[in-house]
C-alpha cells in the first residue's frame, strides 16, 4: 500500500496534472496457463494420440512371436491362423488372473521396466526407453524361428517385448513422427498402478560462498531506466528489435549492470511485455497503459510480470543465448525453450529458499531424474548443435553434459539471476558462479512461499548544483523525473540535474516551469530552496542566461603568436573564442587537430593533464 509520501508524490506527474501519456493503472495479474504445460508426470510430454488396443497390436504381430507370446501366458491355441491366434490371445490376456499370474513370471527387472513405462501412462518414445532399458533387436519371422530370442532376451525391454507386455507404434511430435514403445490399455487397466509423479531432485546444501552476487530488483532498475530513455529520445531501431550502436552505448553507460547480453535480454523483454512498440518511421515508443501499469506496482509484482514474459515467451530461444554453443538453424529441427525453461523453473521448487545448491550438482540431479526435459522424444541425434570452442557437432546422448548441462548453467546464472529469482555465489578458487540460492521473490515466483512484504524506499532529496537524487526502486517517480530533468549518474540512487535543456523537453511535452517546481516540492524530502525556485522562474521568463561547458585552454607566449595562430587555416577554425590576448578556447575533441595544425606553424605546444601528454598538473 502506498504510504501518504508516495501518494502525493503521484499527484503533480498524474494525468490531471502532466499531459501524459502515462495515466495511472493497476498491473493486471496474467493468467497462469503455462501450468497446463508442466506435466505431473512424463507421459503427457508423449501421449499425444491413444494407443493401440491389445487385439490391433497382436493383429500386427507375427505369428512366431504370438507362439512365444502364449506360452508364456500359459495360452492354449486352437489354431495356427494369424488372425484367430491374435483374438484368442486377446481375450485371455485381459483376464486380471491370467494377467496376475504373467506378470509375476516376470524377472524383477522386467517388471521395473514396465513399471516405468506404466509410470509414463503407460507410453514413452522408443529412443527414452532404450536408454534406461535395453534396446529390442529387430527381427523378421524366420530369424526369430531360429534364434528363439525370447528364451534368452537381450535387455528388460526384449523380454517385456516377447512377453506380450510391450509393443511398438509411431507418434507424431513437433518434428515429425517417431517411434514409441506402449502398454495397450486393456493391460494397463489390471496392472499394479504405480506411483506417477515424476521424482523430485535431491540436493545437498553448499557452503555459502565467499562473494554474494544479489540481483533483486537490479533488473526493474534498469527496465525503468530504458522506458525514460525510450520515452525522451525515442531511438531508431537498426533492425527488429536490434538497437542501433549509438543508443545502446548511451544507454548502458546509465544501466546498473553493463553486460552487453543482459542488454539484449532486458531489450527483448520491453517489446514482449508491451512496454515499447515500433512506429511507421522505425522508432521506438512507449505504450502508455503497461508501462505505468509497471511502473506504479511494488518490486516484487514488477519482477513476477518480467519473469512470467519471459517464462513464456516462445521468441526467446534460451539455447541459442548460450555462449558456448552454436546451434544451426537448418528448419530440419528445433527444440522448444518454453518447455525447457518450464522444466528447470519446476525442478526448482525442490530447492528450499535462502538455501545455497551447487550448479553443477543441481544439473547432475536434472541429468539423474528428468533428462530429456528439453527433448520429449529423446531424439539426440539431429539437432545441429557445435561446440563454439571447437567447431566440432554435440550430438548422442554423451554430449548431455556439453548441451543441457551448459543450458541449465545458463538458465539459471542469466535470466535467472537477471530477474532476480536467484541469487549467485562465488568461491575463492571460482571465476565464475559456482553456488546459486532461491531469493524471497523467486521462491514466491514458484509458488514456494508468500511474496515479501514491499519496503517503501526513502524520498528523493534536492543537493545543490540543481540535483536531485533518487532511490532506484523508486521506479515510477524516477521516470517522471527523467521527463523534466537529465541523468547524471546512476547507482543504489540515481541522480539528476534540471538544467534549460531538460525544462525545455518537459515544456515539448506539456509540462510547465510551475508544474515541474510543484512536483519536486511533492515528492521531495524537503521544501524547494527559494533559489532553485526562483532560478527555475527566472529561466521561465528570460531563457537561458549563463553556460558551464568543457574546454581545452590554449595559451601562447605572446599576443603576436596568438594573432599568427589566429589567421592559419589550420588551426582558426577549431578555435571556439579568443578570450584573452594570449588564450582561447578549443572544444575538446578538437585538440589533437590543434595540436597538429601547431605542428605545421613549427610550434611545439606543452599538453597539459591531456590524455596523450605525459605532463600533468594536480
């Protein structure tokens, strides 16, 4: 709840007050229908289209394997046709005695096999299973007559195959059709029902690390920073949602945390939640309904509506942001990051807040219970995926280490750790994050726990030199005062400056002197001081009437030299004002051209506390 200072901070910069484009909103909670997308157990990740029923599937079988099929169901046959051998089989396997009595011949790891595939709804790519399960040689009617596989199977899955337990179909997933190994219903409906949840993960707690890398908050500092940015320059943008060079070096000279990759992420995120559209011309604009819909929400709430934009977001592919990797896209496979990034963000919740978990035991435990959380179809052979060190393909289940155990580091140590659900923890003898824990915002992100109670920050407070300094979690004023004042400096709190060209743009945009000095006077820990004030009206009525800029000093011996430096082509057009008989004044960026240009007039010039001049003065 806002406090009596926060409401009447919102007063001056509401729309009665500032023609804006910013009225004021509440954050409306998105609908969480990316649950229907968790699965509570591995099946629904497979059991896209029923499977057969028990009388098709021993219709498609040869006749030597239903032979060996009902001697081991104690069948007695009546016929030799194919047909007829598959119905009275049929009938005598959905008997629950019959049924009992089979499945207890079974070895112990036959029946852990079938258990598993019963704990996946009874259905799992052929791929998955094999890995766990052995693989089932495929033979045709006379060599399985000589062969007799079914007295000494290779691997649980060629005994649960020649028991009658297991059989073969074709699914169609999002990249075509594969092959998955099914227990027909009518066998499903008398087995043992197992336990279906899929296994949590089990984890150890870490020591807690020597450097702490909090990120709270860090993020929806920097959002509110880009939307001010974006609002008063409202930059071009070189290609879709690629920032020209200008603007983003600009821009990341005021964001807390630099990273040129976090700039593409938080980028990214500004255009899917809403916040920034492109116009007819290319440039960037806000939209006002959820940008103050954001803004106005306390910390936690604005961290949850960036995390949820990007928990589902089907644009950003988190595995093409992996450093390490290279995927190629040649459109004959793709993988799905909503799934992926869905499945970690569950394994998560295994882990218990403010506790701290190595990385890479937290992907070993991943590895362990849920391997194919990115791969449904178990399909490790026709992604096209390099090494970005080596050039060389990652391809086979070895290569899960190198694939999705750098996925999950960079889920967790990026966006993760960017939208502040994790914080990251690095020892002594590490470069790199090493331990990661669950924040108070995370673990409520999860469904863990409760959100933190929100902290109001201080007010921001007036200091001399026309500054006001900000807290950074005070996102919505922050962004109100970047309208009529210009950034200075950024940090825990951020500072500004009013200065004639930043009460200029307020003016542009409809925001009078007078309303500008009732707003600081609001929202500030003090009374406007009466020179501020009266500076500011002064201005108002008169415009500008004094100047502070950067100048390079040049001083020569004598007023005949400074005339002779005057009337060269070289040098007089790079000089700003003579303002002395022996000074002027050069623009910074021009000096090295001075210089140069006294080259020429055989003048050795003294480069004093200039970047490419060893003398220096305190």
């Amino acid at each position: 709840m806002r406090n009596q200072v926060t409401t009447k901070m919102r007063v001056p910069i509401s729309v009665q007050r500032f023609p804006s484009r910013y009225p004021l909103m509440r954050v409306r909670p998105q609908a969480d229908w990316w649950r229907s997308r968790l699965p509570t157990e591995r099946s629904s990740l497979y059991n896209t289209h029923a499977m057969l029923l028990l009388n098709q599937s021993l219709l498609n079988t040869y006749l030597v394997r239903l032979r060996a099929i009902a001697r081991f169901w104690q069948v007695e046959l009546t016929t030799s046709k194919q047909r007829e051998v598959a119905r009275e089989l049929a009938e005598a396997m959905d008997n629950p005695e019959t049924l009992a009595r089979a499945y207890h011949a079974l070895t112990e790891r036959e029946r852990q096999a079938l258990r598993a595939l019963l704990a996946s709804d009874g259905q799992m790519p052929q791929r998955v299973y094999a890995r766990e399960w052995g693989e089932i040689r495929m033979m045709g009617p006379g060599r399985m007559e000589r062969e007799r596989p079914w007295e000494e199977p290779t691997s649980p899955a060629e005994g649960l195959w020649y028991r009658g337990f297991l059989f073969r179909s074709f699914e169609q997933g999002p990249d075509g059709a594969y092959e998955a190994v099914f227990v027909p219903p009518e066998l499903r409906a008398h087995l043992p029902a197992p336990d279906g949840e899929q296994p949590d993960i089990t984890l150890e707690p870490a020591p807690a690390p020597v450097t702490v890398h909090p990120s709270a908050g860090l993020l929806p500092d920097d959002a509110s920073t880009l939307l001010s940015y974006v609002h008063n320059q409202r930059p071009r943008l070189a290609s879709k949602r690629r920032w020209s060079d200008q603007h983003k070096q600009r821009l990341l000279l005021r964001l807390r945390i630099q990273a040129p990759d976090r700039f593409v992420f938080l980028s990214h995120i500004a255009h899917s939640i809403g916040w920034v559209v492109e116009d007819e011309t290319g440039h960037m604009r806000l939209q006002s309904e959820p940008v103050t819909a954001w803004l106005e929400a306390t910390t936690v709430d604005q961290q949850h509506a960036m995390a949820r934009t990007w928990r589902d977001d089907t644009t950003w592919n988190d595995l093409f942001h992996v450093s390490s990797l290279q995927p190629e896209d040649t459109g004959a496979w793709r993988n799905d990051p909503v799934l992926a990034r869905n499945a970690i963000l569950r394994h998560l919740r295994s882990c218990a807040p403010e506790t701290w978990y190595r990385l890479e035991e937290f992907a070993s435990a991943v590895k362990h219970v849920d391997p194919d959380f990115q791969r449904p179809d178990g399909d490790y052979e026709t992604w096209y995926i390099r090494d970005a060190k080596t050039g060389a393909y990652l391809s086979g289940f070895d290569s899960w280490d190198a694939v999705e155990g750098r996925l999950i580091r960079y889920l967790i140590t990026r966006p993760m750790a960017w939208l502040g659900i994790v914080d990251l923890g690095v020892h002594e003898s590490s470069q790199r994050p090493c331990v990661f824990r669950l924040t108070q915002g995370g673990a409520a992100f999860l469904g863990l726990t409760n959100p933190p109670s929100p902290v109001e920050p201080p007010a921001p407070r007036l200091r001399s030199g026309f500054r006001v300094s900000i807290p950074a979690a005070r996102r919505y004023e922050r962004f109100q005062l970047a309208r009529v004042a210009d950034w200075v400096e950024s940090g825990d709190c951020f500072t500004y400056r009013l200065t004639p060209d930043s009460l200029e743009r307020a003016r542009q945009q409809g925001i009078s002197v007078k309303r500008v000095i009732e707003f600081l006077d609001e929202v500030t820990d003090g009374p406007l001081p009466r020179s501020m004030e009266a500076a500011m009206s002064r201005w108002d009525a008169r415009g500008t009437e004094a100047w502070l800029e950067r100048a390079i000093l040049l001083r020569v011996s004598s007023e005949a030299l400074m005339s002779r430096v005057m009337s060269s082509q070289r040098v007089s057009h790079l000089i700003k004002e003579r303002i002395a008989p022996t000074m002027a004044l050069v623009a910074e960026r021009d000096w090295p051209r001075v210089a140069a240009g006294l080259e020429e007039m055989e003048l050795l010039p003294q480069i004093v506390g200039l970047n490419g001049g060893e003398s220096q003065q305190s």
